[in-house]
C-alpha cells in the first residue's frame, strides 16, 4: 500500500484506495479488482487501464523539471500520424473545435491556465501525472491545431501506447463534460 500512497493514493482502508482523477477519485478495490468513481458511477476499460498502469510507477518517480510534447520522445517517431488523428484531430473535430469550446470544457474539467499556445490548460490527471493542452486557432490557410504536454519524467510514469490512450481518455473527458455544461 505504501508504494500506491507514493503516488498519491489514498489507503481508504480493508485493501481499498481512493486515487484522485481530474476532479473525482477512483475507487479502488484491490481485492476484487474493480474500479469505480467514489460516487460510484463507471469507469471506461481506458481509465482502469491507464489508472493500473500510473500505480505500478517504479519508485521514486524523478521529479518533473520542465514538459515536453509526444513528438519530441524520440520511441514515438513512426507513430505520430495516428497519435494525430487519435488525439489531436479528435480534440480539434469537438471539444478543441474553437476557442469558445475549448475554454469551456477545459474550465468545466478543472484546468488551470497555461501561457501556451493561443490558449493552454494544464489538468491533474492523477497526483504525479499532470497533462497540458497548448490549442492553437488556426487561421484561413489552417485548421485549429493543438499539442499535448506531458512532464518530462513521463516515461518513469507511462508508456508511450500509454500516453496515446492517456491523452485520448482527456479528449474523451472534455468532450463529455462540455455536453453537460452545454445542456
């Protein structure tokens, strides 16, 4: 259980742990392994995945000094095509589709704003594992365009699939509550 407090879980007692998301908790039951939302609402396939994964960091996690992109990971170079249209064109088709709307649902999920790009949210994905957005408007010649930023100790945390499906999971996130705010 130490290892998992390490990383910010929470020892919620008889084998369970609470890991705080965005803003929410998973529930975690070791010994059954299932994992909820403490309110008791689902988790995707995607998040217990990702959310198993964060727990099984090796320790110590390295300090974050700075951020990079996924691009810059020298693992991912023959990936970047489908990175784009998994996350970045995705994000741009709903929740990134503007500005208005990217404000919106960044705001609605508990982003902090960042001073990237024409406009940046960072997101506490889990304790040691922060996410920045940097969106980009375009202009009449390009689309609006966006790029992912992870911490630079993120390959002691994730995996490269890791990161893409991570990075998928927030669009997926900021899609969903800009539906609920917009209703």
């Amino acid at each position: 259980m130490s290892a998992f407090v390490s990383l910010g879980a929470v020892d919620a007692g008889d084998g369970n742990l609470e890991l705080p998301v965005f803003n929410g908790k998973f529930g975690i039951n070791l010994a059954e392994g299932r994992i909820n939302m403490t309110d008791g609402s689902d988790v995707s396939v995607a998040w217990k995945i990702i959310a198993v994964h964060y727990l099984q960091a090796a320790l110590p996690v390295p300090g974050q000094k700075g951020w990079t992109s996924y691009s810059e990971l020298p693992e991912v170079r023959g990936y970047l095509g489908v990175y784009q249209k998994r996350v970045v064109d995705r994000l741009c088709a709903t929740a990134g589709r503007d500005r208005e709307t990217f404000e919106l649902a960044s705001e609605a999920l508990g982003g902090v704003r960042e001073k990237w790009g024409d406009v940046g949210f960072r997101f506490q994905v889990f304790p040691l594992l922060p996410v920045g957005i940097a969106w980009y408007a375009g202009d009449d010649e390009l689309p609006p365009g966006a790029s992912f930023m992870y911490p630079d100790n993120i390959a002691s945390i994730l995996c490269t699939e890791d990161m893409v499906v991570l990075a998928e999971s927030v669009v997926g996130r900021l899609t969903e509550v800009l539906g609920k705010v917009r209703r």
